[in-house]
C-alpha cells in the first residue's frame, strides 16, 4: 500500500517517486523517472514529465503540464492553465529534447491562472507571477509581476500580502515581517511572527 492518495482514474508509471501524504486528483499523469514531494497536491488533468523534480507542499491546479526541465522548490504554488515550456524554438519537424533549458521556480514562489513561464528562467523565492501574466526573464525574490511581458510592479510578502515600500523599507500588516529594499532587489530583515 501506498502512502499517497492516487484517484482510481489517474497513472502513476513505475519509476516515479512520490513522496507521503501527497494527492494526485482525477486524469492526472505521472510519468517515471519524476519525483514528487510530501504533502503536495496534483489537480485534475495535471501531467508531470520524466525528469522533473517537485519539492514538499507544492499545489499544482488544474490543468498544468510540468515539462522536463522544470523544477518547483518546496511550497510552490502553480495556479489553474498556468503553462511551462522547455524549448525555446520548438518546431513540430525538428527534435529539439537535446535543448531543453531549465526552469526553477524557487521556494515559495506562486503563478496565477493562465500566466506562462518562457523557459530559462529562475523565479526568486516568494514571487508572484499575476493571472495571465508572460514571464520572459528572471524575477527577483518577492518581486510582483504582471503583463505581457511581464514588469515588476511592485513586491509581495512571504505571506502573500502585497508590501508597500517607503523610504527604502516595507512592514508587513498581516504577519510582521520586515523588508528592506536596495539595488532593485528586496530582502528580508524581520521573520513573520508565528501563529
């Protein structure tokens, strides 16, 4: 018996390495050689793809495909019809799988509905890709991103709560934590309180 929760209308190859408590919903495919964390969830008609490697307590909606090539850290969240490419130049006649760039969605980073993620690129812990939003570069730690292509419009907390910078600093209202802000680049400087 295993210990993760697979819906009887879901595969789950042999070679694919899925971690405790985690829960694959309805149509949704597992491929061998990926691994999957503990504690994450799988949506209906999500499709993981050998190679790819997805940390502890990742919430991956509806209808995503997580290409080879993309890597999610630990607490991700991937929003519903969010999208991850893996060629840059895919032409249907022409084999492209010796190309494939890596995408890296650092710890806690969340993508909203429909957003793409071109790959290549690195998303900074605790990023916030907006809905439908088209991310052609790397994005900063924190940083809010919206449009296509996407631009930074502002920061986000650890928490989720959108920060508001003055001078230079940022207090979080929701939990507390502290942020300082230099060279275009934001770091935190005061840890959430606990609940």
């Amino acid at each position: 018996m295993s210990d993760y929760f697979a819906h009887e209308s879901s595969y789950v190859d042999d070679g694919a390495v899925i971690g405790a408590g985690t829960k694959i919903w309805h149509f949704a495919h597992v491929m061998p050689g990926a691994v999957i964390g503990a504690r994450c969830s799988l949506g209906q008609n999500v499709v993981v793809m050998p190679g790819t490697r997805i940390g502890d307590n990742v919430k991956i909606q509806n209808n995503v495909s997580i290409y080879e090539g993309v890597e999610l850290e630990n607490d991700v969240f991937c929003g519903p019809s969010c999208v991850f490419t893996n060629v840059m130049n895919p032409r249907s006649h022409v084999s492209r799988k010796h190309e494939y760039q890596r995408t890296l969605v650092k710890r806690g980073g969340s993508i909203g509905a429909n957003a793409t993620i071109v790959c290549g690129v690195t998303l900074g812990e605790y990023a916030f890709i907006g809905a439908g939003a088209v991310v052609t570069a790397d994005v900063p730690p924190y940083g809010l991103m919206v449009g296509v292509p996407a631009r930074r419009v502002g920061w986000m907390c650890q928490c989720g709560e959108r920060l508001h910078v003055a001078a230079g600093r940022a207090a979080c209202a929701a939990c507390g934590a502290g942020y300082e802000e230099s060279g275009g680049m934001l770091r935190q400087t005061i840890s959430p309180r606990k609940p």
